[in-house]
C-alpha cells in the first residue's frame, strides 16, 4: 500500500517524534510443532491438534497446496468449529515425500462459546450501516457493483479471535463486506451476534479519507479476464522508465489500445473521476496509430502504469512461477488520472481494491504515481492478500507494508537491473524516488529512519502495536503504525540482499553479509505465501524465514547465518549461533516409484555442515512402513563442508505403497533437526509387451493414489444406477474413478500402469478402451509418463495426435472464461461409449523403465461419473492381427533346434524376416528372397518361444516357432 501524508504541500511523515514505550519481547501468535521422526500428515495434524488441546469439534479443510523448488509440500488449511468458520483459523502442513517437517499455524479454541446468535443477520447488518454511517453504499449502483463482482452483504456467520490481545478468545460473530461510496470507505464489519456490538473493522480499503493514503481490498470480490483479440509488439516512451518494449491490441478499428491479452494486463483512462466513482466500467481507451507510443503529457504516465503492470506480470511467472496476482492469471488493470474522492481535485495516491490499479495525477511535490515501484507494489498488495490474507493493523499490518515494499525493490530491480545482485544501486531502496519533487522518495529501505521509520523492533520512530499503546486501530493512528512499522521488514530485507553492519537500536552490534537479491527474495516469498498467517508478526516471520533458508541451504550455510543474523540487526530473535560439528542428510535417491519386484537399493547423501569437525563415522538409521530400525554405520572422512553419497544394503519390497524414514545419527550433533528424511515408495511390478490387462482378477490390480481425497480409481464391475455410459459396453471388470457414483471434487488422482521396457521393442504403442463423463472445459483427464522412475512426469502426447484427447483448450484460448487449470492437452466432456484409443511410443523404445498414469483433475464445484478403464496393454508391431490367416508361409521342422526353413505358399518376393522375443525385442533380421524355400540356422539362439515376422510390399505375417 503506497503511503505518503500531505499537508499544506509539505511532505510530512507520522512518525517524525519517538514514542517511548517500555521494550518488551517480540510476540508470537503462531503456534509450532517440529518433528524429528517420521510422521504422516494425519499423524502430525493429529498431534498437532492434540498439543494445543483442540477437540475433534474441530475440523480443517485445504484451500491450497504449493511446492517449493526442495520437493517441500506446504499444505494451507482452514479451521472450523462445528462447522462454523473460524476467522483466521489456519493451520499449514510443511512435508517432504508425505512426511511431515513441521506444521505452523493460528489456532484457536472454541470451548465455551455460544454458538446460537440472538441476532438476525438483517438486524446485525443495521448495526454495521450505523457503524459505517455511509450516504451511499456500492450495492445501490448495480452496474457499478456487477464490474467488481460486488454484492450486497447477507452476513457470513462466523467465530472472530479477540483482535486486540491474542488471547485467543473467540466471539460468534457476523462479518459484512460494507462498501461505501459516498464517503468511500470499505471494511470487513464484524458485528457481535449475540449483542449487536462492533468487534472489529478489517480495513479493505485504505485510509481513502485520511490524507492521500492509499488503499487495499478483498480477493473474494474480483473481476476476472476479459476476451483476446489481437496482439502486437509495440515500443513506448514511458516518462520514468525511458523507451520500453510494451504489448498492445490492434483494434478493428486499426488504432492500437494499452491492452496485453496475453498477460491480461489492462491500462485505462479513468478520465478524473474521483476514487470510487465509476470509471471501473465507465473509462476511456488510450489509443495510438502506429504502435511508437509518444503520447504526451500527462497520458504519457499511462505508459508506465501498463509496462510496470507487464514487468510485475514477467516477475512473478519468471521469478516465482506464479502467474500473477491470484496465481492463475488475474487480471491486472491500472486506471490512470484517477481523482481525490474527497475533492476531485489531483490526487496523491495510488490503491489497489481488490480487483483494479488505481494511480492518481500527484501533487504537492509529487508526479503522477505510476514509476514501476509503486505499481509493484500495490500489486504486491493482491499478492499478498490472496496469498496470506495479512490482517492490516499492528504488526501484521506493518509486515503487509514490508512486503509490497520490498516487492517493489525486487521488480524495479528484476525490470531495470540497477547494480547487480549482490549490490543493487541505491535507488533500488528507495520507494518513490522517481515521482519525488527532491529525488529521494517517500520510504527508505536503506535507511528507514530518513523518513521517520524504524529500522529495529521497538526501537527509535517504532509506533505502538500493543493495546496499551494502541487500543483501537483507526485512520488516525494509520491502523497501529503499518506505513512506519513496515521499515522494520525493509531494513531487514535491505541487510540481507545487500549485508551492512552496525549497532542497532537494542545496542546489539551486528554484521550481516548479504546473499543477494535472488536468494533474499525467494526466502522471503516462500515465507509470504507459505507459513505467514492472517495475524503474524515479526517474530512468527522471523521464525519461517529461518526456518525457510535451513530447509533450501542447510545449517550453517551463508543463506541460513544472514537470514537469522539480519533479523537480529533489527532486534527481532537471537543472533545465528554456529555448530563445530553437524551432519546434515540432504536426499535420498526417492523415486516415487520403483520397477521390479526385486531389490531396492537407497542411496543417501549426507554433508558435513558443521564449520570445524570432519565426520570420520557415523550410523543411518533407517525403517521400512515403520518397521523395526535398520542400522548401516559409515566410516570415512567427510570434510567441512563437503557432501558423501553412501549406499545402504539393498532391501527387498513388495508391490504397493510403502513408508521409507532415513535417519542420521552422529555424536555431538550440533543440529537435529536436519537428520532425517523420508519418503513414499511405490513398488510396481514389470509388465509385459502385448500382455492386454482386462482388469478381471487381481493379478491386474495397478498402482493408484491421490492428492486431497480418498482414492478414488478402483477396479471392479461398474454399476452406478442410471448411468450415462452404454452399458453394453461395459463387460466384466473394469478400472474406474467410482464405480458406484460420481467423482470427488477438488482432487488430482492418478492411476498408474505396470512398467516397460521398451529397448529394441518395435513399434510400440499404448493401447486402452475408454468411456469418460468429465465436467466439459472444467475437469479433465490426461496421460503423464516417466522414464526415470517418477521422479519427472511429462505429457504424452497432444490433441493433434491421431485417436488421442479431445480437447487442446486452455484458460488462455477459452477467453480466459473456464479451464482455469487445464494443459491443453486432455480430454473433457462426455463420450459415453468405449472406443479404443492408442498412442505410438517409437519415440521412447530405448527407454527400459517406462511407466505411464492417467491423471484425473478436478474443481472445487460440479462432479460427473469420470472414467472407465479397459483392456490395457502396450503393443508392439507382432500384433494379434499379424497371427490371423497365416497362409503365406510355413516354418519347418518346428519346433527346432535352431536350423529350420521358411516355405513360401507363392512368390513372396522381397521381404525381411525378424525374429522377436516374447517381449518384442528384435532378436534377428535379414532381407531375403522369398520365392520358394529359405534356410535358416539360428543355433545361438536359446531355448524357448519367440516371434517370427515376415515383412512384404504390403503384408506382416507373424508366427510362433520354437527353439529347443
């Protein structure tokens, strides 16, 4: 949220005077749980529970999974009790390999809590109008509400932590988006339900009455995408940033308009309406004939308002892999000459609300607000409420303001590359330099205390964040000091991209050295969108970043020392303390599945991260489904800093899913929590080419798993009443999503084949018969294959390919209006009959381990029956059309010991004899003349059955002959 204060045309910051406050701990409201040994998810969570002493009134439900780049797993979930929501209730699972590292969260218990409202939700939503105290409401403008997606509030019943004290105590509450217009104002109200009174007012928009403060609104509100047409390269001539390549539309009428439809980055004429009024549907296109963008002053700005929205769009994908605001392509539109809500003069602000950009014309010493910092970070702002939802008063306010700061240091950086890495120029940290009058900004991030911001927790310009010294948060008091307090987030980020040393506020000296931008940022959005709750703190952000840099460098690294030391700096946690000696097992060789039914052998790979011992002997500690301990004791010599691969006894496994936890143990270990690993193993069986699984018996069970549901492939006969498949298609036993109703929603499951070898195998192919009913351009089915024991899946194939899927669409090629996650590579819709479909694997027939999954993903919201699978085999060319009506030729003697003839039952002529295996390897090939009778003497050959193919112009003939 960008913020400045203005007053008689003088830039004034609120925090220009010290408020002296007793020093006190940085405070926690997460509630954490590591784990040393192996423990599944629903172990962990159920410990976790236990611990904190939650009862099974309460229950959570997933809203997202990310993966970091380390394999790590960071489960978000929402707390219930007795199904009643818990605002703020959330609980993140960090696992590896389906075992759990640690769970972090904000909790809270709902004993003793009236659950029955005397309230009615009409007579709640009167108490919130009178609290509002609003002229006009945006529901009264229908047009207006429609183009945000807004709607009048009906009340959401929810239970509301205590905002003041994290005392954990809960009230039955109603919550009311309330958006006002006239005065603009927009809050989540939370209205008491047993007594009407106001608890709480979660500030969407921002301080949009308080002196050109900017403002930020909910996701759940948000405009979408719009339809594509043209696109084209153009060039602009931006007033900040110089000459700029930008993307633009080519209208049917021949003009060029500031549209990007293939970021979905929107820029728009807001044509002075003041903030708030109508101009989200109501605007003006900036247009150009040729494409050189040269528009003059004080449209020019808009130029940079769309090539910082297009620069933000490229960080966020190529930086972080998520595509935009929402991480699955919001749109991004800025409105420029966006007017003051109060006067409808300039105004000097810029907002986010939840679903639009808005940059006002300055003023008072400032340029119109479009440089490429501030549009960063009023995106970072939607970043960060769709990726946390941080609560924006006191510190989690303050760290709100940290994060879109420092993501505006990140793209201006990422966009314009001032310095390098390890040393970004200066205007790199400063916020606003570019629309200041003196050059220098509105914030500093180098030095926070320049504007009147602290740089340490509690220190000099520190605002109070307590109740005792801040008891409500208002306008007045900036909701608790977020603009000022959020130095405290930069100055840290500041140190450890760029390192510094010093003596800060606590008088604690500190010496950080910097790792970079690449690092700093990448520690600090895993954080952000992955152990942050609503309500954290410094210290809770704190304790994930730490927590973050030893998970992707390990202890003792450079990253994990500057991270803890930097927080230190700014007196938030203890300095990073050093161990002489300390073992660390970076990874097991984990492929998550393993062909064969014979031996498996781990390998693990430790490193000596200690900073003075060698390792010389140390014991791995390992366990099969939690099984009793194995012991391996390594002796050798593992330098500082150096990393050993050690392999372990090979260990035999039956076919199926199977737990594996590696644990290292070394005498004076400085660090324990780095020594164990694990992982979930899928032991399959190897099948044969030309085997046709029809699913009748259990010999043809297949591997089948999961991510958010129940399994949901199983084998059996398919019997759901009144299907839409034509059952007399359906015969015996076949492979299904359900066999005896719809799908699951809000999953991805998968159904894995028997591995192949496919080395020397000609002409394979991937055969099946399929019926699907999937919800059209919204769930979709596709193939994946690996070839290096699923540790990577790839696509097979592509709606080009002949007898494949059915549909190429994408949410990009649908107009942005479904199919928000599909590949373009699937099948979708209904066929309600079994065909087969196939898919030629010549490309793959020198791969010896291949293993292929059909993958089932669906929404959060409609469910059909799914999928039925039959009839599955991998073929090659000795197919058993090849067999049928073998009147062309004859072997004799047959069977033979190796020397045998091939008669021909006419003239032949030109053809190539192979002889295969019964796992179709070609074994043998010559070209002969068939015309009559051919020697053959094959006595290399050993005893058994094998395939022997004749090839003419325009005939395979295929037969059995064997070797004694």
């Amino acid at each position: 949220m960008y913020s400045n204060y203005i007053k008689s045309g003088l830039l004034i910051f609120c925090a220009l005077f010290v408020l002296q406050t007793n020093a006190q701990d940085a405070v926690s409201v997460n509630k954490r749980m590591k784990f040393t040994n192996e423990v599944s998810p629903e172990k962990a969570k159920a410990d976790f529970l236990q611990k904190f002493k939650l009862d099974d009134n309460n229950t959570f439900q997933r809203t997202v999974v990310n993966q970091d780049r380390t394999g790590m797993k960071h489960e978000r979930l929402q707390q219930y009790y007795n199904g009643i929501k818990v605002e703020f209730g959330t609980m993140i699972v960090h696992s590896k390999n389906n075992v759990v590292k640690s769970i972090n969260g904000e909790v809270y218990n709902g004993l003793g809590v009236n659950l029955s409202p005397a309230l009615s939700p009409q007579e709640a939503f009167e108490k919130a109008k009178a609290f509002v105290g609003a002229q006009e409401y945006l529901w009264s403008n229908p047009e207006e509400a429609a183009a945000i997606n807004y709607a009048k509030p009906t009340g959401e019943l929810v239970l509301l932590p205590e905002m003041n004290t994290y005392s954990g105590l809960l009230n039955l509450a109603y919550k009311f988006d309330m958006y006002a217009t006239q005065p603009v104002s927009r809050g989540e109200v939370y209205v008491d339900a047993q007594n009407g009174q106001i608890l709480f007012n979660n500030k969407i928009i921002k301080h949009a009455n308080n002196e050109g403060r900017e403002m930020l609104n909910n996701p759940a509100n948000l405009i979408k995408k719009e339809a594509a047409t043209a696109f084209v390269l153009g060039s602009a001539n931006t007033r900040y940033s110089g000459l700029r390549d930008i993307e633009t539309r080519l209208e049917t009428s021949g003009m060029f308009t500031l549209n990007d439809d293939i970021r979905s980055v929107f820029t728009r004429d807001a044509q002075n309406v003041p903030f708030g009024g109508g101009y989200i549907n109501n605007f003006a296109e900036f247009t150009d004939d040729d494409n050189i963008w040269t528009l003059p002053s004080p449209d020019d700005v808009a130029l940079d308002a769309h090539w910082g929205a297009m620069r933000s769009y490229d960080y966020w994908l190529n930086v972080h892999g998520r595509e935009g605001i929402d991480g699955n392509g919001f749109a991004m539109r800025s409105y420029v000459h966006v007017a003051n809500p109060q006067n409808g003069g300039s105004w000097v602000n810029a907002a986010w609300n939840g679903s639009v950009m808005s940059y006002g014309d300055g003023g008072g010493g400032f340029e119109p607000l479009t440089c490429i910092d501030i549009c960063a970070h009023e995106i970072g702002h939607g970043v960060t409420q769709f990726a946390n939802n941080l609560v924006y008063a006191r510190e989690s306010g303050a760290l709100n303001e940290g994060y879109s700061d420092l993501w505006g240091a990140a793209i201006e950086f990422y966009a314009k590359g001032n310095g390098d890495d390890l040393n970004p120029n200066a205007e790199t940290w400063q916020i606003g330099e570019e629309i200041a009058a003196n050059g220098i900004g509105i914030r500093s991030m180098s030095n926070p205390n320049l504007f009147g911001d602290p740089d340490s927790y509690e220190g000099t310009n520190w605002r109070p964040t307590s109740v005792a010294g801040c008891p409500t948060p208002n306008n007045s008091n900036d909701q608790c000091g977020v603009h000022s307090n959020s130095g405290v987030l930069n100055f840290w980020f500041y140190l450890l991209v760029q390192g510094g040393a010093g003596t800060n506020d606590a008088f604690n000296a500190y010496d950080v050295t910097g790792i970079g931008m690449q690092k700093a940022e990448e520690i600090a959005y895993i954080v952000l969108r992955d152990y942050l709750t609503p309500n954290s703190t410094f210290l809770d952000t704190r304790n994930a970043a730490v927590d973050v840099a030893l998970s992707l460098y390990g202890s003792n690294s450079p990253e994990a020392i500057a991270t803890q030391d930097a927080f230190y700096a700014v007196n938030v946690g203890a300095p990073y303390v050093a161990q002489a000696t300390d073992a660390r097992l970076v990874t097991v060789n984990e492929p998550e599945i393993h062909c064969g039914l014979d031996t498996y052998s781990p390998r693990v790979t430790v490193e000596n991260s200690g900073v003075s011992n060698a390792i010389t002997t140390l014991d791995i500690n390992y366990t099969i489904d939690g099984g009793a301990v194995n012991t391996f004791t390594y002796n050798g010599n593992i330098a500082v800093g150096a990393t050993e691969d050690i392999d372990l006894p090979a260990i035999t496994l039956t076919k199926g899913l199977h737990a594996l936890s590696f644990t290292v143990a070394l005498v004076n270990d400085g660090d324990a929590t780095n020594n164990q690993e694990g992982f979930a193993l899928r032991v399959n069986e190897n099948g044969n080419i030309e085997d046709v699984y029809d699913f009748e018996s259990a010999d043809d069970d297949l591997l089948t798993y999961s991510e958010g549901v129940p399994q949901i492939w199983s084998r059996g006969t398919y019997n759901q009443t009144g299907s839409v498949f034509e059952t007399t298609t359906l015969t015996g036993e076949v492979y299904a999503t359900n066999l005896n109703g719809n799908y699951f929603q809000n999953t991805r499951s998968y159904l894995v084949t028997d591995c192949y070898d496919l080395t020397g195998v000609v002409d394979p192919t991937l055969q099946f018969d399929m019926a699907f009913d999937i919800e059209q351009n919204w769930d979709y089915l596709y193939v994946e294959y690996s070839t290096n024991g699923g540790r990577e899946w790839n696509v097979l194939g592509s709606a080009s390919d002949p007898d494949w899927y059915n549909s190429d669409r994408t949410f990009a090629s649908s107009g942005n209006t479904d199919c928000f996650t599909c590949i373009g590579s699937q099948w979708t819709g209904t066929n309600t009959t079994m065909q087969q479909y196939s898919y030629n694997l010549s490309a793959f027939n020198t791969e010896p381990n291949m293993v292929f999954r059909f993958v089932l993903v669906t929404d959060q919201a409609t469910n059909n029956e799914g999928a039925i699978i039959d009839n599955l085999r991998v073929a090659s060319v000795l197919s058993v059309e090849d067999f049928a009506n073998n009147n062309a030729f004859s072997v004799y003697p047959n069977p033979s010991n190796g020397s045998f003839k091939i008669q021909a039952a006419r003239n032949l002529g030109d053809v190539t004899v192979n002889i295969f295996d019964i796992n179709g390897r070609n074994l043998y090939s010559k070209d002969v003349n068939l015309s009559g009778t051919v020697n053959f003497d094959l006595d290399n050959l050993q005893s058994g059955l094998y395939i022997l193919r004749v090839a003419g112009e325009d005939f395979v003939k295929s037969t059995k002959i064997i070797i004694e």
